[in-house]
C-alpha cells in the first residue's frame, strides 16, 4: 500500500503546462506594481513598505530564511499565486534552496491539497527557469531516507486509530505508509524545517484542532518558543489577523505545557 516516492515527486514537480514559462499559469495574474497599488490604494503600499518590509521582515526573533518558510507554506497553503514568484525569489535569496522548495511543496500536495501544489508547481518552474536552476539541484523522486522513530510513530498510529475507528480505514494507513513513513522521511528538508511548514500551513488555513499534535513535534525537533511566537506574528500579515489570533490560545497552551 506505501505509495513510491517517485510517483509522489513526478505529480509534484514534472506536471505540464501547455503555456508554462510563457505566460502566467490560468487563473493567475501578474504581480502589482508599485503604482498600481498607489492608484488603487496608497495606504497598503505605506504599510507594504513601511511595517511588512520595513519591520516586520527585519524582527530578530525569525531568521529571514525561516521567514520566507513561514510566507511560501501560507501562499502554497492557500493558493495566493499573485505574490508567490515574488516570494520565492525572495525566498532563493534569503539561503532557501531549490531542493528545500521543492520539498515544501511535495510536503503541503498532503497538508493543503494536490491542487493548491500543483498552482505553486507552475510558478515555481518559471522562477527556476529564470534563475538557471536545473535539474541537478532538485531533490530525486527517491533515494535514502532519515531515520524512523520506531516508537513514537508507534504511539501515533495507536492515537490515530483509537481517533478513528474504523471509518476511514484508508486514511489511516495512508497516513501511516504515506505520510509518517516516506513523506516526513525524505532528507530534502530538516525535520525542524517540515515541522515549521507543517505548522504554517496549518495556521494559515485555520486547522486550529490539528496545531497541538503538529507544533508539539515542531519543538521536539527544534523550534523554540520564540520562533514559534514570531511564526504568529508573520502569518498574521500573510494569512490574516482572524487565523493568527484563532491559533494563539493553541500555541500558548503548548508553549506553556512543555518541559522547561
């Protein structure tokens, strides 16, 4: 039943288009300038520059890569194409790889749904392409993978089984040979790095009852309670107030029930 990891990769990243690097992908639009943002609403470009650039961006509590982490899994997770290119390029100069972003949108296909990847798939392989980024720096469809945690997946598929019965029995062992044992698996991003996509895309697409489980993880693999603070405060901007502000209690209740 474990899907090939090669299947996985070859939907995620080999989909075609029949006008991709040509024009923008159906359904997108071009990136506003900064004129076009001043006609329409000269306030939001005071904001754009001033807080979300100007500060926001520059808040030590989050390294600007992890920022750029936080921002692409919230536009991936909620299929906000206008500013992904700009993103990702912004993401490529703050030290985030072609192999990791390529890893984001392999992991969120699961988390936010085949079609939100496939949307990033097709402007991602622009932005490669305008960048001279080829092949040789994206991640195999398979290949070595880190090592399981034989117990505490043990304990997880217990916990999802008791949750679920046997109403999906499907999605249990999907999740289990799918997810927990290939997916979280794959080398191409760190653990801690899964962990903050994961926890982003949930935030921001308001999946409030699964951030416990996920930002639980997220710290046993690294994440302090200071990034965890600041990747709330990033996706307030990126994903909006009502979603930062329905995750806080969540992330305050892990945050304070952890060891210290």
């Amino acid at each position: 039943m474990k899907q090939p990891a090669a299947a996985i990769m070859s939907l995620c990243l080999i989909a075609s288009y029949p006008a991709l690097g040509k024009q923008p992908p159906q359904g997108s639009r071009p990136m506003p300038e900064i004129d076009d943002i001043r006609a329409v609403a000269p306030a939001l470009e005071k904001y754009r520059q001033g807080i979300l650039l100007g500060d926001l961006w520059r808040r030590p509590g989050l390294s600007p890569r992890d920022r750029s982490l936080v921002t692409l899994a919230a536009l991936i997770a909620r299929n906000q194409t206008v500013e992904l290119a700009s993103y990702l390029n912004r993401a490529l100069d703050n030290d985030v790889t072609p192999a990791e972003i390529s890893e984001i949108i392999i992991h969120l296909a699961f988390y936010t749904g085949w079609a939100n990847a496939m949307s990033a798939v097709a402007i991602t392989r622009d932005v490669f392409a305008t960048r001279g980024i080829g092949a040789d720096q994206i991640p195999a469809a398979s290949g070595p993978q880190l090592a399981l945690d034989e117990a505490a997946e043990a304990q997880r598929a217990t916990r999802v089984a008791e949750q679920s019965g046997n109403v999906a029995p499907g999605l249990v062992q999907y999740t289990a040979d799918v997810l927990f044992r290939d997916l979280w698996l794959r080398p191409g991003l760190t653990p801690r790095d899964r962990s903050l996509v994961t926890v982003s895309a949930l935030v921001a697409t308001g999946q409030v009852a699964q951030i416990t489980y996920h930002l639980n993880r997220a710290m046993d693999n690294g994440l302090t309670k200071a990034e965890a603070g600041e990747m709330i405060t990033q996706l307030a901007f990126y994903a909006g107030w009502p979603n930062a502000f329905s995750a806080l209690p969540v992330v305050k209740d892990v945050v304070e029930k952890r060891p210290r």
